[in-house]
C-alpha cells in the first residue's frame, strides 16, 4: 500500500476543508478564546498577555523567582493550574491568573480554590 499524497481538494470532505482553513490540521489553530499562543524562551504560553506578564517578572527586581503553571487540588479530585506564583525579595508571595477572558469555568474554580483554601488569594492580570 503506497501513500500518494496527491489529493484533489474534490477528494477531501467539506468538513476537513474547513478545519484546514481555520488551521486545526495545519497546526496553527487558534486557542478557544482567540489569543495568540506566544512562545517566549522555549516556553509556550496560552497568549501574548502571559508571554508578556512572563517577560515583566524576568525583569521585576523585587522577584526573588517565580513558578509557572502551579497546580491546586480540590477535594472533588479536579486540579486547578494557576499561571504564576511568585516570590518577592521580602519575603511576600502571590498567585497570579493572567485573564484576557473571564471564562464561566474560570469563576467556578477561582470560587472553589477561595472556599477550599481560605489563604490563597488570585490576583488577576
């Protein structure tokens, strides 16, 4: 069995046409809110406001080091990721959600890890 991969655009289905317009089979998909997944230092972030908020705690003097993608457990099973937990030079800490979009599931967990972990406090960005 050879593979030609000589396809005639008659010969793929409507369905697989539009999903390669809208790039899922080219590789360029979208995110589901429609930002632009950036790459910064061989990172991959969901979008541009990440990469750059990423960029700004590189720079911050008063970042004594930061973690990425920070997962929170809930009693139920589900792991929430935040995107930073940083740590200041004196001592301080905060978990920061970057948000170009306030997701209905976004509220929900953001809800959950306020009744489940009355110290943490999200800030958002």
């Amino acid at each position: 069995m050879g593979s030609n991969l000589n396809w005639r655009k008659e010969d793929i289905s409507l369905e697989v046409q539009k999903r390669m317009i809208i790039g899922e089979i080219t590789g360029k998909k979208k995110n589901k809110l429609n930002a632009r997944i950036t790459i910064v230092d061989n990172i991959k972030f969901q979008s541009e406001k990440e990469a750059n908020f990423y960029r700004e705690l590189k720079q911050d003097p008063d970042v004594l080091f930061f973690l990425r993608q920070v997962p929170i457990r809930f009693k139920s099973g589900i792991t929430y990721w935040i995107d930073f937990l940083v740590f200041y030079r004196d001592g301080s800490y905060k978990f920061v959600e970057v948000k170009g979009f306030k997701t209905r599931v976004y509220k929900m967990k953001r809800k959950l890890v306020e009744s489940e972990y009355p110290d943490i406090k999200v800030e958002e960005i």
